[in-house]
C-alpha cells in the first residue's frame, strides 16, 4: 500500500484513510493486512482469482476504490 500511497495523486490521503474505506465498505470486497515477511501493509481483494498483478493494475483498482472517501 505504501508504493501506491507514495504516488503524488494519492500523497493526500493516508493508510488511515484506506483502512476505514475497507472497514466501511458494505460489500467486504477488501481486505487489509501486514504482510508477514516484510509487515508492509497490503491491501488484497477478498473474493476472486489469485494473480500476479502489475503497478498499472493497482493502480486502476486503487483509483476505483478510493472514489468512496
């Protein structure tokens, strides 16, 4: 999550910010947790297919999802 954060158009928001979003959405389609190895937050969808996925994806997925705050 720090990566997409980093990027200018998302620098005014913060993990706060996307931690509630997730708390708060109705549809659970989110979830949020430290990774284990690294403790960096990430953020991951609930339901669907596992998949590698690149920046420009995170991206598109963020953009949409921040659309809420």
């Amino acid at each position: 999550m720090d990566e997409i954060l980093q990027l200018q158009q998302f620098q005014r928001y913060s993990s706060a910010d996307v931690e509630r979003v997730v708390a708060n959405n109705d549809k659970q389609r989110f979830a949020v947790r430290k990774d284990p190895e690294t403790t960096r937050l990430q953020i991951r969808a609930n339901q669907g297919h596992t998949l590698e996925v690149s920046k420009l994806l995170i991206l598109l997925v963020f953009l949409i999802f921040m659309q809420v705050l």
